[in-house]
C-alpha cells in the first residue's frame, strides 16, 4: 500500500539541509505535506558562516524553518563550556531556536590536554544551564545503535552497513559503550530539570523500548525524536509498540534525518531521482505510521539490517502530536504554522 501524504501536515523536526539546497528542499516540502522543518548543525559542521547562511535559508524557507547550531568543539581550553553558552545566546538573538549536540561529544571530542569529554563533563554545564535560560530545547545524539558498538563479525546486524561506513564502528578500544554514554547523558538531563532535551534516534535506544519508556517517566523534561529508527522501532511487537506511541503521546517528535548537500554537489543532490527516492522515504514513514500492514520494508532497507517491520496504525489524534504539534510546543518559532 502507497501513503503519498501524511494524514496531518507534518514538522520534520530533523534534517540536516545546506542552504545551497533551500530551494530544491522547498520543493521536498511541497511534495511532501511538510509544514516546517528544524534544520540541525550543518552550518557549523562545514564551517559556513552563520548570519549570511541564515539570510540564504530564510530568503528561500521563511519561517518554515527553525536552525539548531551546534557548538564548536575545535577550541577546548579552560572556559570552552563558558565560551559555547556565549555563542549560543548570540545565535539564539539572531534566530536560532535551539541546540544541536552531534554523538562527536563522549566519542571523539577531546580538551586541551586531549582527555576524551564525557558527556556529562561538568565543563558542559554552562551551556545546559544556557539553553534552559533561553528557554531552547537541546536536541542531542549521544551513541549509536547497539550493533555499532558489537563486534564486527557475521553476526553484527548491522556489519554492511558498517563496512561502508568503518567510522561508525565504536565496538573498539578507545571508545566508551553504548550503556556508558547513554548513562552520561541521562546524568545531564537530570542535572539541568529546567532544560528540555530531546534525545535523537529514539533516545539511542529504540532496540531497546522499556529502556525509553523508563527515561521518559523518569525525566519530565526529556522527549524523543524517531528519525532514521523506523527498522528497530517497528520490529518490536505491534501492540507494544502502539502502547508507547500511546503513552508517551505528548513526547514524541517525528524526524527523518534526510541530509542535502553535506557531501555532495548541488547539481548531485537535486535531480530528479534524488527527489523520487526522498519521496519514497517519506511514503514509507507514512506507511508505517498510518497503515496495519505487515513485514514492509522499512526506510534505510536493507543496508540498515535486512529484517522487515510491522506498521503500526497510530490514531489521529497521535498522530497530529507525533507529525507536529509536539515539536511546535518546544520550538516557539513553529507555533503559527496551521
């Protein structure tokens, strides 16, 4: 069955768009029923200057844009926490609306001395404490999924996958766990009760939904996204899975990760076919939203794992919570979108 539009207009509250690309994701939006988009960090990952590449993206997206930066990790020394909270109050005068914290933190990122910074290093707590200040949600990938962290043999699920990509591979020396990690920023969200955080991939634990569950009652101020989890969330049982839909309805946040011109030109990303296989992917959200169909394929199949998932058929009025309205309460810009 092909669901080529959501039921509700929809926020997709995680994409990583470079403002090159604004027009052709405009287009995206249109084709897709997408209302707005939270746009995350790429400025500061590739090193584009903010102030002219905001004007770019607003001249083209308007206000169907919210931008997350991300902070800069290159300078370390004493005060870097003090530093970051700094910048991210320029940003957030000049039209940022949150925070965009990239799984660098706790894996790669080092101080000055070159000691590893652990999520929860006490150095941070300036910038925590800054978001919660300026009343912006801090949007947060710490980890990965489990296999990335497992060995890798034949019976890593995900060992295709890793094999193209072999830096994703955390299940090494020289790398904190999977539990570790989540524990670090489970420590930080608790730290800072008057920041709301919202934990990328499904809180990093989608294989794992009691874990979820028990962070979202424990933590009133965390909420999850479900962007490129759709694989690990959908093979739970589909009743448990439309339990947790259900529970936690008012803290889910719908997201995709779809990412335009990080690597490739342009001209590469914006043909014809690259718009076919987006739309593919955002049909195959819907379907596993909105649909009762069994073992479909799921968006990132197969080289994400070669299992199939069981759609979930989530009501309307989870639905409108999930698509939009839940990210439109945390992100202020977004709330006079229909």
């Amino acid at each position: 069955m092909t669901v080529s539009s959501p039921a509700h207009l929809a926020v997709d509250a995680h994409v990583h768009v470079h403002p090159a690309m604004a027009g052709f994701w405009l287009d995206v939006m249109e084709a897709n029923r997408l209302a707005a988009v939270v746009n995350l960090g790429i400025l500061e990952s590739l090193g584009l200057p903010f102030h002219d590449s905001m004007e770019a993206l607003r001249r083209v997206l308007g206000e169907r844009m919210a931008y997350f930066p991300a902070p800069d990790f290159r300078d370390t020394s004493p005060g870097f926490g003090e530093r970051m909270a700094g910048e991210l109050a320029r940003k957030v005068e000049a039209g940022a609306a949150g925070l965009k914290i990239f799984k660098d933190l706790g894996l790669r990122h080092r101080d000055a001395e070159g000691h590893l910074i652990p999520v929860d290093d006490p150095r941070l707590d300036p910038l925590w404490a800054m978001a919660g200040e300026l009343d912006v949600p801090v949007l947060i990938h710490t980890a990965d999924p489990v296999a990335f962290f497992q060995p890798l043999d034949e019976r890593n699920e995900r060992r295709e996958e890793l094999q193209r990509h072999p830096d994703w591979h955390f299940g090494r020396p020289g790398f904190p766990d999977h539990d570790t990690l989540l524990a670090q920023r489970n420590r930080v969200i608790e730290r800072h009760p008057g920041t709301t955080f919202i934990g990328a991939h499904l809180g990093n634990y989608p294989e794992n939904l009691a874990y979820v569950d028990a962070c979202l009652d424990r933590y009133p101020n965390f909420y999850v996204d479900t962007c490129a989890r759709i694989g690990e969330i959908g093979r739970h049982p589909v009743e448990v899975v439309r339990a947790f839909f259900f529970r936690h309805q008012d803290r889910v946040i719908f997201g995709t990760d779809r990412v335009l011109g990080w690597h490739g030109s342009a001209d590469e990303e914006s043909s014809p076919e690259r718009m076919a296989a987006i739309r593919r992917s955002y049909e195959a959200h819907w379907r596993f939203f909105e649909t009762q169909e069994r073992q479909i394929e799921y968006p990132g199949f197969p080289m994400q794992g070669r299992w199939k998932v069981d759609a979930v058929s989530l009501p309307g009025e989870v639905l409108e919570k999930l698509y939009r309205r839940n990210v439109q309460r945390l992100v202020p810009q977004l709330q006079g979108l229909a």
